[in-house]
C-alpha cells in the first residue's frame, strides 16, 4: 500500500491509501456489506450511486457461507459480488464471538460453532488470513482478542498478550506467504486492544507497533460499553502512540459525532453497522440530526428527508412516500433509506476531508454541530 | 384516448393508446403495484431500469394506507411514487373479497372490514370511481362482481347481472363527473364476466358494448381455477365481441405462454404478480424455461440467469451470486430477481409486439415454444 499524506489540520488527516483494487481518499467510511452485500443495496448501488470506495465484508459469514475453495473459484469477494473497487476484511473473531454463546478462546485462537447448521469450526490467526487471502481483500485484519467493558484489568491484560501474540504470528505467516510471492496485494492491519486504560493501551500499541512491518494499524475494542467521553479520551491517547505514515482505523465506530470527534483526534477509517441499521428501524440521518421517519408528522410531509441533501432518495421521493412505505412494510423502503443514510455518512467524509484539505476542519465542524444546535464537546482531554 | 391500430397479424394486434401521463404502445404487460410501489422495487427502477410505461395500482390498498382526501393532497399515485408515467388502477372490488373472509355483496356493492385494523368500509361503483379519480389513473376499472370457478350457472347469471348494473351506474357517474368537467383524464374500462360459460360470456360482453361508451374492455374472472384449455377458448369465444377500435385487458394473466397464446387471441394489455412473486420465491424466467435459484447446482454456477438477457441484473450478476444471496436471505436478493422477472415479461412483450409489426408473430411464437423444448399448443378452439 503507498500511503500519501496530502494534509493535516490540527490532529485531522488526509490521506490517500494505492490499494490494489481502488484509491481510497481518507477519512473514509467503509459501509459493511455483512454476507457479500450491503444490506438491501448492490455493488451498482455502492458504485454509481453512492461512489463508495471500499466497503467491510465479514470474514466470519463468508467463510461459513462460501467457504475457502469457493471463495477462491470466485475470484475473491470482489469478483464475486461484482464490486470492482477496494475491500477491508475482518478478522472474524467478532462474529464468532457475539452469534455463540458457547465460543471458546485458547492461546491458539478461538473454537466456535456455526449459527447456521452448529457444526464446529476453529479460527487460529493464520487460518483467518487463509480465509482473507480467499477473499482477496486489500486490507485483511489480524485476529485478536477483544473484551467488553467494563472488564477486569485481569481480562484486559490477557486480552492484550493474546492480541500481541496472535498479531507476531498473523505476520509471520503473512511475510512467509509473501516470501513465496503469495499475496501480495493484501495488506495485513494489527488491532490495539486495552479497553479504556491508557497503561494496557500504550502497551499493546508499543508491541505492535515495534513489530513493524504491518501496513496499517487499528483500535480495537470500543463503542462496546463505555460513556462517549471514555471513547474520546482513549482514542486522544492511543493516536499519538500509532505510526503517522501509516492509516488509523477505529474499528465499528459510529454516530456522525463519534466519526467528527475522531477525525479531529486523528483517526482515518471508520466502519459501523449504524447507517443501514438505523435506516431500517426507521432512524434517518440528516444535517439538522436524526429524524424518525414513520412518526405520523411525516405521513403528509411533502418535503425530502434533509433539504441539504442531494441522494437519489431526496432526489425521487418524499417523506410522506417513504413514512407510507414503512408503515406498508414495504421493501422498497429499505432500500431507500439505505441509500439516503449511507450517502449522508460517505457526505460527511467527502466534506470532512474536503475542510482538512483546506485547513478549515475546525469551522467544518463548529458548523456541523451548528446545524444540529448541539454543542462541540470539549475535546481537551 | 386515442387508440391506434398499428398493425394486426392474425388475431394478434399491435395498438397505440395515447393517455393523459404516456403513450402506451401494446401488448403491455402492467407490472403490479400493490401499495404504491412493485414489491422491492422503485419508480426509477421501473422507468430508468425497466422502462415500464404503466403500472398497476391496487385501488384497494392506496384507499385504506392513504384515502382519498391525502391521495388528492399528494396530487395523485403518479406525483406521490414519483412516476412520471401511466397507471391503471384496479376497482378494489377483488381484494375486499380476497383480503375479507365476511366480504358481503349486496346490489349496492361490497361491505368489508379492513384487513390492517378490522374497521368497516363500503365499495359502491361510485365509490371506487371517486378513490380512482383521488388516484388520477390514466385507466379507471369498473367495479364487477367476480366469481370463482368452477361456479354454478346460478351464481353466474348473477354475477353477470350485477357486473353489467354495476357497470351502467359506473358510466352514468363517470359521465357526469365529465360534465362537469371533472375525470377528462381518467378513461373507464369495463369488465366482462361470465366464467367459461359462452352464453353468459356473450351476454355480459353485449350488455356491456352495447352501453357503448367504455375507453376500454377488461375480460375478468380467469385465471381463478379454470384450465388452460378452458381459458383458451374462453378468451377466444369473447374477443370477437370485443370493439376491435378499444383496448383488451385480460385481468391477471399470467404464465408467459398464457400470455403469449392471449396476444394470438387478440388480447392487448395484461397485468400479473407472477413476475414479482415468483422472483421473491427463487423462481426466475428465462428464455429456456423457469430455473429455482436457490437450487444446489446453481451455488457454483458463474454464468447469468439467462444468456438471451440484457437486464441489469444479468449484466452484473451471477446465478451463483443470487442463489447465495437468496440462501442468505438477503434483501438485496428481491430487487435483482424481481428485476430480472419483469424484464423477462416487460422484453417478451417488446419481443411479441416487433413481430406484430413485422407481420412475423406466429414464428415468433413457434422460436418461443422452440427455446422452451415445448409443443406449440393447437389454438384451433
């Protein structure tokens, strides 16, 4: 991956990752296409429509689902969903963990059955880059072991030997891949794990750090519990310990807020399940904040979702269409309300990065909180 | 409306019908749009993707989700799906029966309950004919009173009588709403009903011509248990009492030789669900035959779900991506099969009229049989 800084302004960045696949522009969100799609949207919708440039697939559900030798018969996950741009793979520790509740963790990675036919299967840390070398993803996470919060700084202290010692051996096996010329279009990111303590963080970036050769580097392990201002104040002290050359990606985070504050404390890449999930109960972003919209006001509501926005649902269709859609149990509803919260967070990068480039991030967000008559949270943490 | 007879090859035509919102060229086959939209798709889908020129629209539905009073606040179907082009709606008469287990039939017309919220409402002619002119649908359906088949010869002839009472009250309403300037846009199809009973059949179609000033004719109550055979030659006894200078509309057919063997008969306009419900149950046409998608052999299978077709869904997507989609149970699934399917039938129809025009129908016909390894069947009735 070549790595460009284009620009800073205070803690926030501008990147511009050469992936294999696509040029991704940062700060980015990366929309998650759980099974090999976007919820109720398709790769044209990703790419003429909303102009995504790399999108999250689960290693867990596509291993289970297609399975490696399928995977690789495909062309990887790409070819196979018909995107032709840039892919980020997970670990798929996650999945295993939160769809079983019998999931076990060793030293040697993590046995778990499946939530579709509960036959039994073993993710070691190599065995998920096999998985990810099938999918052919530009970017493939390390597995690691995470923890929910609040958790004892005994579990926390063992999640981070594992994570450390799980991320030496998941490159290990990456460079011995890469010695036989195997792929080498698949960039390998390690995960800090350290929940909210600045001692188990510092540590855990240090080790990972000092291994070196990884392409890119994530936080691990928040938005799983802890207050909005534990989160700011974790991710304040981890970003200074990460690599400047290197892409910062906060893993499963989150509101428009979160995603404005951690690009300020300067974090690259996002993932979240909440635009499309949100859309589907109902909950719409817009400038002006969320909106429910099968709330009766909106039942003759002639106007679009957000007046400041220009999707292809604000485009077509009204609130009044889309609250009567909802309310019939529609499918076509789905779809419009993905596409419509999808377009505001993909938005909400491409003008973010726009103010960094033009050294204005601090007005941008003065008048993103504006716009929502909220106040800017004090990030002096 | 103005009507064209563009070209007649056999008993099959090729009309133009010039209506308030587009120009409909036939055979036309009408998507079906329950609740103001077709299941999982949109009004872009249907014009930019599909290029559907009329839709049907359940008058049903759209009166107890929305109402006449906020139907004519949105300014009608076509201004609140946002497409700009025709609908026809139905009278509402066959879902209040279907939907209502205690549907009561007077001569007055039909009392139901709700099947959303159980409260009472009442379809009389001119009721429907109000909903439909608050819908402002290019083409307006009488209401009739449908029978199942088989059916005695008792409630036949009452079934007839009452379609063809009902039928007069819809005209004499319709003409002086006209009178008064009101409804211009709106034409007015009446339905022949009759079972596969010809002597009822020739009845109800002279009763009904002869009040002489429908835009259009429907042939209702088939497709309801009746054979093939028999539809056949129902259709074939009844097209001929049919005005040659106003549109056939055979109400709810059907499979794609249906269709086909209908447009040899003389039908001219067709609408169905099968299209759509059959893509949401796996079910895909092609030119070969109907495949199940979700089928095994189909998981590994990297060719589209028809080489004779250039639908979107076929220009980006493989049988092995949909079958895995519909297994996963993703939504996105819906709207590639259901755009699939109505391509199908939306380029059948294009397909079918072209040889109209050419004069070469019946080898169409033979080249639609021939794909399918299927006999032609003997439409000597």
């Amino acid at each position: 991956m070549q790595v460009t800084l284009q620009a800073q302004d205070g803690g926030a960045r501008a990147l511009s990752l050469k992936l294999a696949h696509s040029e991704v522009q940062t700060p980015v969100f990366m929309p998650v296409g759980t099974q090999g799609c976007v919820k109720a949207l398709d790769s044209r919708d990703m790419s003429e429509i909303l102009n995504a440039q790399i999108i999250l697939v689960n290693t867990y559900h596509m291993y289970l689902r297609i399975g490696i030798e399928r995977l690789k018969n495909f062309g990887g996950i790409a070819r196979f969903a018909h995107f032709d741009r840039s892919y980020l793979s997970d670990s798929g520790g996650f999945q295993a963990f939160s769809l079983n509740k019998n999931a076990k963790v060793t030293n040697e990675g993590v046995a778990f059955k499946s939530h579709i036919d509960g036959s039994k299967h073993f993710f070691s840390p190599e065995y998920v880059l096999d998985i990810q070398y099938a999918l052919n993803s530009d970017i493939m996470m390390v597995l690691d072991d995470l923890v929910g919060l609040p958790s004892s700084e005994e579990r926390i202290a063992d999640s981070i030997a594992r994570t450390s010692d799980w991320a030496q051996k998941s490159l290990i096996y990456h460079q011995s891949q890469k010695a036989r010329g195997l792929g080498l279009n698949n960039n390998l990111f390690a995960i800090i794990q350290g929940g909210v303590n600045e001692h188990f963080r510092t540590l855990c970036a240090k080790q990972l750090v000092d291994m070196g050769d990884f392409d890119g580097f994530a936080i691990g392990g928040l938005a799983v519990g802890e207050t909005s201002e534990q989160m700011y104040k974790t991710i304040s002290f981890t970003t200074p310990l990460m690599p400047v050359n290197k892409p910062r990606y906060l893993m499963g985070v989150g509101t428009p807020e979160n995603i404005i504050e951690s690009i300020a404390l300067g974090v690259d890449m996002f993932d979240c399940v909440m635009p499309t999930r949100n859309a589907r109960n109902a909950t719409l972003f817009t400038h002006f904040g969320k909106i429910n919209i099968k709330a009766a006001i909106f039942s003759n509501d002639q106007s679009p979702i957000d007046e400041l926005c220009d999707c292809y649902t604000c485009q077509h269709f009204t609130r009044a269409y889309l609250c009567h859609l909802f309310r019939s149990q529609e499918m076509t509803y789905y779809r419009l309300a993905s596409l419509h919260n999808l377009h505001y967070y993909l938005n909400l990068m491409r003008e973010a990065r726009e103010a960094i480039l033009q050294g204005t991030f601090s007005a941008y967000r003065s008048s993103f909180y504006a716009l929502r008559e909220m106040e800017i949270p004090n990030n002096e943490y």
